[in-house]
C-alpha cells in the first residue's frame, strides 16, 4: 500500500522552495518580466543564508535562536535583492534582452553559490565536501511542539518548520494583492499593457522594480528554505539542482496564480520523489523516466492553455518585452 | 495651475544606425571594463597581482597546442548550437531548447552506435547515425514549433521544458545501456572496434568538427542574408502582420525554421558523440543551448560575428577555469566571471541602442534648444 502519511509531508517540503520560488517569478511575470534568473536568485539566496550564518555560528558560543535566525534570513534578503536590483538595472533602466540577461544571471548566480559554498567549505576543514550548520537548522526547523502528539494530523500538517507557513502565507497574500487590490490592478496592467498603463499614469518602471525585486526575495527565501529546512542545514554544492527551473514550470502550471500555486507546489514535489517511492524493483532506469513527470506534465499544462485560449488563462501580454516609452 | 515646467535631469531617446566601427568600439570598451572589473574581483578574493591573473586567462586558452586544439574545439561546438538557435531568433521565436534538442540528437547517434554495429557495416552505421541525430533534432524542435504555429504557446517555456524531458531521457537510456553494469554511465562506445567514430583527418582529433561548423557558418550566413528563406524569417521576426499581408504562410516558416534549427542543434549533439567523446552523459552539452542564446545575440544574430562573440566566451570560460586551478579556487568562479563580463557587454548594448541627452544648465522651456 501506498505510505501516503509518509509521502505528503516529504511531498511538502519538496514543494515548498517550488512555491516560494514561483511566487516570486509569477510576480516578476506580472510585471511583464521573465526573469530566468530565477535559479540562479534561489542559489544566491540560499549561500548568503549559509554565509550569514556560517559566520555567526563560528564567532559565538551557543546559538540564540532569534539571531540565528534573523541573522541568515537578514542575508538572504539581501543577496536575492541584490540580483533583483541587477536585473532591473538592466532589463529595466538599460532594457536589455530579459532572456539573455536572465540566463546571465543563472549562470552568475550559480556560480556565486558553488564558489563560496565551495570556499566555505575549505574555510571549515572538515572532510565531508558541505558546509553543516544544525544548530542554525535547528531553529528553523523547530515545530509546534504539539505536532507529534496529534498522530497523523500533526505529521501532515503541524510538522514543518515556520519558513513553510509563511510560504503559504506569502502565495495568498500576492494572489490577493495581484487579483483583489489596486496595485495588484496597476502591476497587471503593467504587465498587460505598458504603453496604456503609462498613459493612465502609472509609474511603469517603478512597478517594474518594485515587482521584480520583491520576486527576487521571495524566490531567495525559496533557497533558504531549501538549506535550512530541507538539508538540514548542509550546502553542498549543486545539491540545489534543478529546482529553479521547475519554479519557472510551476508559474505556467498555476496559469500565474500563487493561490492554485500552494497545492500544485505540492503535487510537484510529489511528483519530485514519487520515484522513490514507487516500486520499480530492480529497473533502476525506470525511476529516470518518472523524475520527467513534472515537467512532462507542464508541457501539457501549457499546450492546453494555449489551446483553449481562454483570456484570464494567459500570460501577460507584455512578457519577455522591454517598455521603451517613445517607441510606440 | 502649477504652470511650472521640470525639465528631468536627463532623457534617453533612440539613437539612428551607427556605423558598425563606432558600436564595436563601444562593446570593446563595455568589455574592456568587465575585464578590469573581473581583474578586480580576483584579486579582491585571491590577493594576486592582477596582470598575473590576465596571464593566466591568456594562458588557460593559449598555453599549448593541445590547449588551443581544445580552445577550437570548444569554440566550434558553441558556434554550431548558436547558429542552430539563430534562425529561430531572427523569427522573434526564442528557442531555448538548444540544449535538449543537442542532447536528444546525441542519443540519437549513440542509440545508433550501439545498437547497429554487427548488423551493418561502419559506413552505413555512420550515415545512420547523421540522419538520426538531425531528425532527433528536428523533432524536438518540431514539438514546440507545432503547437507555436497553431495555438501560439509560448516557445519560450516549451523549449525550455523539452530540455529537461530530454536530459530525463538520456538519463535513463544512461542506465539502460550502461557499461561497466552497475556503473550508470555509459564509458567510451566501442572502443575496442571504433564503429561509428567518425574518421580523424591526419593526426588532429578535432579538424573535422572544426571545418563541419565553419562549412556551417558559411551556409548559414547566405541562407539568413542572400535566400527567400531568409528574407522570409526576416519579415517574419519584424512583424507578423505585415508577413500576412504579404503572402508569406507564417506557420509554414515558423515550422520550418524550427525544423532547421532543431536539426542543426542535433548535428551539434552527433559531433559531440560521433567525433569528440564517443560516449553519452547528460551533461555532454554543457549549457551550450543556454550559452548559445548569448553569443547569438551579443552577435546581433550575425554569424560572422558569431565566431568572435563564441570565441570570446570560450576564451573567458577557459581562462576563468585556468585561474580556478591555479589559484587553488574552485572552478565555478569562472562562472562567476563570465556572468559579470555578461552583464557588462549586456549593459554596453544600451549605448549602442540608445543615447542620453543631459539637462543643459540653464535651459528654460521655449528657448528651444536644437
């Protein structure tokens, strides 16, 4: 019989990194952005954490959980902010390709990850190749200590570290903002439209900014999680894999809602490790061809949308476009 | 009222054609000062003379003939995925799926490599492996390019999902064909009887790749600038409509230059396969479909200036590897450098395309100046 109260838990974690990064990006998409940068913000958001906690964890005794986690969380903000602002810059105020520009920053950003991962590594001496930091894990991973005691229950649903809830939290709020409020009204039509935006008075660039780096640091925090929470406070370099991309896929899987985008992060990571536990035997070749779910399911995602042409299914209308204002 | 009028400190408009010496000049200076600025982070992070790094980028490319054979190499199979990619973005359809279409056309040639040896003799397995890969290829261009034509999905993320699916596929026939069993990779294809490689001219293990994609380049050149195709995928990338009014069958070209430039990303994976490394990962691409869609654009999609911009990137990856393992860094602070030399040439493009006019002290309105 399938473990399902073994499954959906792991399932959720999986998921939680995707939901926090495609948050950010469907943001970013609002705004008429497709940052592809997004793997490489998720890498750099989660080595700042380690780098920040890395360094409070060798100068001090014992751990205060509040530093411990304010201190990384304070870094990782920060470095994906960063690599927001960059991308703006250039996409933005120089309006430059946001593919090149994006994969640009992918690779930039990847490689900042695995040089200081790398270099902390050598930093820390130890044999294993990762950086290990429990005691700043421990504190982000603590749960309701009445978790273990409701059974099953508590095991789905209390059992995660606090980074998760306010994943969920952050989905809801962004499908409110963009759907319910004004500036949520301004951003799409930002993204729709930039010439008739402008026209209306709408700051473009200013929504563009604000939009993205927002994005940005979500999406960083999508990679804190994963360090802090999933790994159990190890980096090891790479480990983070794939999972960007897979965020990007989620955004155009929830057809650009961050509220769908809570349960479908989920089915994703499901679909992440249900090689593991589906049994295949000896066939270790099978299990490559399940790790293709998530994407395979995408692809269908997005021909039927397509398909079907419904309006408020759509990307925005001015995505991957720079706005130039007297180009018209 | 407030009759009041604020002129901006500054305004950007767009600027007329440059002549093409005067737009080189000002991505050699952009590059110039990624160059200074790399030199910079480095020795910031090593504490090395910097004319000791530029040495050993240099050297990392040039240091001996082997090094420079591999500099070629690399520099071909780059040129030959981002003249794949180009037709596409002449289109305005942004192929990112170089990398899975390269990598499904080496399985292609691999599948054939292991699969038909004892049942046809070397040639015949050769000429499969070539008409494999290029329609693997083109297939997996297809795909997207079909549905694009139809219903207008968005090509950006289809491609981009079809890689993944590709890699995924690799991967498990990785396993399925492994050897040494139990190793999951596949090791060098037939070593012993060396069916399906492709013939060394002389003693150089890359001249063939090497004179393949320069014939590529050729080709490529005149087809985009000198053949109704060509034209056609022009109009097309400028504007739809007026490709409509025209007469030109947009689904029709869309397809069709997809088909190109999935088959040329397939020639890529069976020269990676069939003449390089004789065996399969799936990594064997090495980003190049990512890497592509720079070299293309920071060459304008030209594919002259491709080699350059190809040849640039090569150049900087190799050096930044050149400093890793002299400096005892670790390799991927070559990526580092090569994303901050990205974005200052991408940065560089805005002055190509635009100028600033600055507030002029003292300007009031209605003075008018011209």
């Amino acid at each position: 019989m399938f473990d399902f109260i073994s499954f959906i838990p792991r399932a959720v974690v999986q998921g939680i990194p995707l939901l926090l990064g495609s948050t950010g990006e469907t943001l970013t998409e609002k705004s008429g952005n497709l940052n592809l940068g997004i793997p490489g913000i998720m890498y750099v958001g989660g080595i700042s954490g380690v780098i920040g906690s890395f360094f409070y964890e060798q100068s001090v005794e014992t751990v205060q959980p509040f530093a411990a986690i304010a201190i990384p969380l304070a870094c990782c903000i920060l470095g994906s902010l960063l690599m927001g602002l960059l991308y703006c810059f250039l996409t933005v105020t120089l309006r430059a390709n946001q593919n090149v520009t994006g994969l640009a920053l992918t690779t930039f950003g990847v490689g900042f990850g695995n040089f200081f991962g790398g270099s902390l590594i050598k930093l820390s001496g130890s044999s294993l190749p990762s950086v290990i930091l429990s005691a700043t894990s421990n504190c982000f991973r603590r749960s309701l200590p009445a978790a273990e005691k409701l059974g099953a229950f508590g095991k789905l649903f209390l059992s995660y570290g606090f980074l998760a809830y306010v994943a969920v939290i952050i989905a809801l709020v962004s499908a409110w903002v963009i759907n319910r409020t004004r500036v949520g009204l301004h951003l799409r039509a930002v993204g729709e439209n930039p010439n008739t935006a402008d026209a209306a008075g709408i700051n473009v660039s200013r929504y563009k900014y604000v939009a993205t780096c927002t994005g940005a640091v979500i999406a960083g925090l999508g990679g804190l999680y994963y360090v802090m929470d999933y790994a159990s406070g190890v980096w090891t370099n790479d480990a983070f894999g794939d999972r960007g991309w897979l965020a990007i896929a989620l955004v155009i899987f929830t057809v650009w809602r961050p509220n769908v985008g809570v349960l479908a992060s989920f089915l994703f990571g499901g679909l992440y490790i249900v090689h593991m536990y589906i049994p295949s035997g000896m066939n270790l070749a099978v299990k490559e061809l399940y790790k293709m779910a998530p994407y395979v399911v995408t692809t269908i995602v997005l021909v039927l949308t397509s398909m079907r042409n419904k309006r408020e299914n759509q990307p925005p209308a001015s995505l991957g476009l720079p706005y130039f204002r007297e180009e018209r | 009222m407030n009759s009041k009028t604020r002129t901006p400190l500054f305004h950007v408009s767009k600027r007329g054609l440059m002549p093409w010496y005067k737009t080189w000049a000002i991505r050699g200076l952009g590059l110039l000062l990624a160059v200074i600025a790399c030199g910079l982070i480095t020795t910031l992070v090593t504490g090395q003379n910097p004319l000791q790094v530029y040495a050993a980028i240099f050297n990392g490319s040039f240091g001996s003939p082997r090094k420079i054979w591999v500099l070629l190499q690399n520099i071909a199979m780059l040129l030959c995925v981002s003249l794949a990619v180009t037709p596409a973005f002449r289109m305005r359809c942004w192929n990112l799926g170089g990398e899975g279409q390269a990598l499904i056309g080496g399985l292609a040639a691999a599948a054939c490599m292991i699969l038909l040896p004892g049942r046809l003799p070397n040639w015949a397995v050769i000429a499969c492996m070539c008409v494999a890969s290029l329609a693997a290829g083109a297939l997996w261009a297809a795909i997207p390019a079909i549905f694009k034509a139809k219903w207008n999905t968005n090509e950006t993320l289809f491609t981009l999902m079809m890689n993944y699916v590709a890699t995924q596929l690799v991967a498990f026939y990785c396993v399925v064909w492994e050897s040494p069993k139990g190793s999951g990779t596949i090791g060098v294809i037939n070593s012993k009887t060396e069916i399906g490689w492709f013939p060394q001219i002389g003693s150089y293990k890359y001249l063939l790749n090497i004179l393949i994609v320069a014939a590529v380049c050729i080709l490529m050149y005149v087809y985009l600038n000198y053949s109704k195709h060509g034209y056609e995928i022009a109009v097309v990338g400028e504007s739809e409509r007026t490709a409509r009014y025209v007469g030109i069958k947009v689904e029709r070209v869309i397809v069709r230059t997809m088909l190109l430039s999935g088959a040329l990303c397939g020639l890529a994976g069976l020269l990676l396969v069939g003449s390089t490394n004789h065996t399969l990962t799936t990594t064997i691409v090495d980003g190049r479909g990512f890497t592509a869609v720079m070299v293309s654009w920071l060459a304008k999609f030209n594919p002259i200036w491709m080699i350059l911009t190809s040849f640039l990137l090569v150049f900087l990856g190799r050096g930044a590897g050149e400093i890793a393992t002299k400096f005892g860094l670790n390799r991927s602070f070559g990526d580092i450098l090569t994303g901050v030399i990205l974005f200052f040439i991408i940065g560089s493009e805005f002055f190509i395309n635009y100028q600033i006019h600055f507030r002029k002290s003292g300007e009031r309105e209605g003075k008018g100046s011209v």
